[in-house]
C-alpha cells in the first residue's frame, strides 16, 4: 500500500487494518467513548493490505522416485482475508504503527475471528 513517498509491504500471513475508531453503540443503544472501548478484548476493523502468506514447502510423494529433482521451493499458502473485507480480530494480538498521522494496525491471520465480504 503505497503512503506519500513511502510503501507499507506487509510480511507473512499478516494483513494491514484501518481500525474503526470513534464512538461506538452499545447492546443497550447506548455510546461509548473510545477510551471505554479499549478495555475490550476485540476491535474491528477494514484490511487494507494482506501479506503473502507463510511458505510452505511443497507436499511429497510417497510413491515419487527418489533420485528425481524434486520442487522443494517453500509457496506461500493463501491468504483467506483480502483487501476491502470488515475483519473482527483479537485486539491483544495486534500492533499499532501510526504512518503520516494515520493509524493502522498489524494482526496476524491467527488473530482473525471473521470477515464480512461484500458478495459481487
């Protein structure tokens, strides 16, 4: 994600969130002020950049013959979350960077509790 004159390239299975900040409504209808909010285990979010994956290495054989050349070049695996989607994670797990007055956060795709996708 291209920021001014810089880049923010995100690494591994993370993806990159503009979190949802401001106040929010209660179950009750009731608004809570940010700070009331940080006490809480969860945050939401939209992904904005997804990293490539983790590499893993390529399944074998069993049945392969062992003196052929075998790939064993790691492909990362793929990314269920992707840029556009509202992702619920857990917020202890996430990293906040502040870029140009923005902020954003770095959750690892194991910190991912669900996305909402727009359907095309």
């Amino acid at each position: 994600m291209k920021k001014g004159n810089r880049e923010i390239v995100v690494i591994g299975d993370r993806v990159l969130i503009v979190p949802d900040l401001g106040e929010e409504r209660s179950n009750v209808g009731l608004y809570l002020p940010k700070w009331a909010l940080e006490k809480e285990s969860i945050q939401a979010g939209t992904i904005v950049e997804i990293g490539p994956g983790v590499p893993m290495a390529p399944p074998t054989d069993i049945d392969e013959e062992s003196w052929r050349p075998k790939n064993t070049t790691p492909q990362p695996a793929a990314q269920q979350a992707k840029v556009g989607d509202y992702a619920v994670f857990l917020r202890k797990a996430a990293v906040e960077v502040k870029l140009d007055g923005d902020t954003f956060l770095i959750v690892p795709q194991a910190a991912l509790l669900v996305l909402i996708r727009e359907r095309s």
